[in-house]
C-alpha cells in the first residue's frame, strides 16, 4: 500500500534494545540462522514464485521476540512451564509484539500487504510458534494459514533455542539436529530439510556463532545473584561451609521469585541454563574472594538431577573451576534425593567421574519412601541432608525421633556424615547435635551472606539490582 507509512528499522532497533541481552542474543542467531536457510531457498522456483525479498525476511526473524520486551524476564522462558497463568503470560508476548509497534511506533501492521518488510514482520512475530499439526499458539494456525515466513522463522527459533537457549555453555550439535528433525510435522518438513542440506557447513557456521558467543564479555545473566548461607559444623564448632542459593535480581522487575529456578520442563533445559550461569558466577565469586591471607571457604552448590544427563557438564565444571584456578574439593554438589532416583541414571558411573576429580556430593532432602540409601555404599557420598518436615516433628514424635537415630547410626557406619537445614532455634540444635547430626544450616546461624559480606568490603548492603549490559 503506497499511502502507507514505511516502518523505520531505526525506531525498530530502539524497541529491541529494550529487551534483555540474552534475548536480543537470541534474535540476533535466530536471523544469522535465517540467512543460512534462505540462502538455501532463494534459487528454488517455488521460492521465486512467492515474490518476496529475502532480506525481508531475514529482518523480519531478528524481531520476532520483540513483545519478549513487554512481559516480565522470568515469563520468558515458560513454554514448557505446567503452571498455566506462567504459561499463559509466557504466550502472550506474541500478541504483545504486535502491540508494542502499534502503540509505541503507531504502525498498524495489519494494514500492510504482502509481500512487504512489515508484512513479513507481521508473520514472524505472530506465527514463529505456530505449528503445521495446529498445536503451536496463539490462534493454533495449522498447515493451511501459515505463511513462508511464520515458518521459517519457526524452524531458526527452534534450532536456535536447542543448541543455544536450553543448553548455555555447551555446543551439543549432532542432538541439535537429531532434535529438529524430530519436530518436522510441527515445522515444515521443506524447510528443515533444506537447513539440513548440508549439515557440515551448518555445524560450520553455527561454530563460528558459538565461538563469537563464548568469547564476548559475560554476558547477562537475568540477574542472577548468589546467597551464601552459613553451614555450622558440630565437630569445629563453627561455621565451615556454605550453602549455596540462586537468587534472580532483575534490573527491571526487582527479586523474583523462587519459582523461576523450579523446573520449567525437561524440554526447555532451562535448570541447566540457569545452573550453569550460576557455577561461573560461583568461581568468579570464589576467585574474588581469595587473598594471599585468606582461604577461599567450600561451598555445596545446588543442582539438579537432569544437569547430569548432559554429557558436557563435567567438562563444563572441571574447565570452570580450573580457569579461576578453584581446588575442586572446596565444591560440593548437593542433588535432590527424589531426583536422583527418578532420573534413571546410573549415579555410581555418572558420579565417578566428578569424585576422582576431587568434587564431593551430598544428597538433599532424604527420606523418601523410595530412598537411595540401599544404593550409599556405591556412591561417592560424603553428606546426607534429611528432610526438612522431620525437624518438624522429631521434638513431639518419638518414631520419627527414632528414625532419625536410626539413619544417623547407619550413615555413621559407612563415613557418611548427616545434616538438617532450616535449624531456627537453640532446643533444635541441642536435640540433633546429641543423636549425632553433623552439619546445620539455618536462621539460628546467620541470615544468608553476599558475596561482598564474604569478602568483608565493608560496604553497607544496598538493594541488589541487575545490569542488562
């Protein structure tokens, strides 16, 4: 439409720069993914027939996530989220983007003809999670409505969000792949098959995106800040260790809640994202805390279960610590006892690995029914931390009282040491010390501790807020 005022991509580009780091990142791939693709279109007679410049198209791909500016940092990524209103604001930065030219550029994209940048526009932000079946969101578009660009975009979001997104810190291309092509039927088998033309030189060219990556500056990480809760040994009588806490402090929306770092879904890989993040930012810390005068103090870092089907993690963490030059036996893992034996892994072979290289592991939150301590004598494990509903009850109720015996006995036996956290009161302490628990952390030892406080700047605490940059 020739009386229709053209979108500048200048005022575009300010929209963008609302977004997070890690999202225009995103973006940014996403279109150099585009331009590999369309490279491989933009010969075909069917693609000619369509009338469309392909840069449009390829412009169009790095703006699809601009609603993401709009909605809260930890909505996303809740795709995979079960929680429905997490899901829910999640999909709604689609509608969002629409919205946010309308209203701050006062474009009405729904006014422009194909085949146009701001058509193409229009398709990418509205259609990159449609699905071919009719699955994907907001309208549940299927086979007949999407257009070329909607699908393409879909295919270089996808990819992008599995060998980058959901797996930070680890350039796993071959299940890439193997992952796309287990979506065609969802995304158009035509243009994953040209993508896949000639994988060598997309491996080629996602390396070199991969190596750019890995070499900028630290990038953002939402925020991401560590709280070090003090870990009272009973044997020194004093507070040894520390526990390690993820907490996310965004610039834009303040704390956010702990709900964010729960599983979002397997598929979306974003516990490991996160955990990864926040294993650097542990050594940085831990580097920044040393002196000639003082000692680095060990630390258990939380982490997940599923952070060990990744193959690359143990090179991930080993490379890590040694780059800010971190002893690995001041690094202990903790992993959920639930977890671990729904997992399906074989933790005495996972676990071997990280041991003989000098990390150690504790077992959260045990005494389930299906429990992992007939499996303890096979598993490097120096501390088991009990459930916390047991500290509830150990001081009214005198099976759990027993119990709790019990299991410290039989921990005893094998050199295995117990631990309780969220210890509140003196009465508590004295009643766990004296049937032989080890470790304790909780609101009697402290209240959690920066980084800054370990450092002992001397700075008062200010309100933590994260840069984007």
């Amino acid at each position: 439409m020739d009386d229709v005022r053209r979108i500048s991509k200048k005022e575009l580009n300010m929209l963008v720069m609302k977004l997070p780091s890690p999202i225009r990142a995103h973006s940014e791939r996403s279109s150099l993914f585009a331009s590999f693709l369309v490279e491989r279109l933009k010969d075909k007679k069917w693609f000619l027939s369509l009338d469309i410049d392909p840069q449009n198209i390829i412009d169009a791909v790095y703006y699809h996530d601009i609603g993401k500016s709009r909605i809260e940092r930890d909505y996303h990524y809740s795709f995979y989220c079960t929680a429905p209103h997490r899901k829910k604001r999640y999909e709604s930065h689609v509608g969002e983007g629409i919205e946010v030219i309308n209203e701050e550029l006062l474009y009405y994209l729904p006014a422009y003809e194909r085949p146009s940048f701001e058509w193409c526009l229009l398709k990418a932000i509205t259609e990159h999670h449609e699905e071919l079946t009719g699955g994907g969101f907001p309208e549940g578009r299927d086979s007949r409505s999407i257009s070329i660009v909607g699908r393409i975009t879909a295919v270089v979001d996808r990819f992008d969000n599995i060998l980058f997104v959901g797996s930070m810190g680890t350039f796993d291309f071959d299940s890439a792949v193997a992952e796309l092509r287990g979506a065609v039927g969802a995304l158009d088998k035509r243009l994953v098959s040209a993508f896949l033309s000639d994988v060598e030189a997309l491996r080629e060219f996602a390396s070199a995106i991969y190596e750019t990556e890995k070499n900028k500056p630290s990038p953002d990480t939402y925020g991401i800040k560590l709280e070090y809760f003090p870990r009272y040994k009973v044997g020194v009588k004093e507070i040894n260790s520390y526990r390690v806490k993820i907490k996310v402090n965004d610039a834009y929306f303040g704390t956010l809640k702990a709900d964010i770092l729960a599983p979002i879904g397997e598929r979306n890989g974003q516990n490991v994202r996160f955990e990864k993040l926040a294993f650097k930012l542990l050594c940085e810390n831990l580097d920044s805390i040393w002196t000639p005068e003082r000692d680095i103090p060990r630390v258990v870092f939380e982490v997940s279960a599923e952070q060990f089907k990744n193959k690359d993690f143990y090179r991930y963490v080993l490379d890590t610590a040694e780059q800010y030059e971190i002893e690995t036996s001041k690094i202990c893992f903790a992993l959920v006892e639930a977890d671990m034996v729904s997992s399906g892994l074989n933790w005495s072979e996972v676990l071997a690995p990280y041991a003989n290289a000098g990390f150690s592991f504790i077992v959260d939150e045990a005494g389930d029914r299906f429990s992992i301590f007939p499996y303890l004598d096979e598993l490097p494990i120096k501390c088991v931390c009990l459930k916390p509903y047991l500290l509830d009850k150990i001081g009214t109720n005198t099976k759990t009282k027993a119990y709790v015996i019990g299991v410290s006995k039989m921990l005893e036996s094998m050199g295995i040491k117990a631990e309780f956290l969220n210890v509140r009161k003196q009465s508590e302490y004295e009643l766990l010390a004296a049937i032989g628990i080890d470790y304790f952390a909780g609101d009697l030892y402290g209240k959690p501790l920066t980084v800054e406080a370990l450092r002992g700047d001397g700075e008062s605490e200010k309100e933590e807020v994260a840069a984007d940059e």
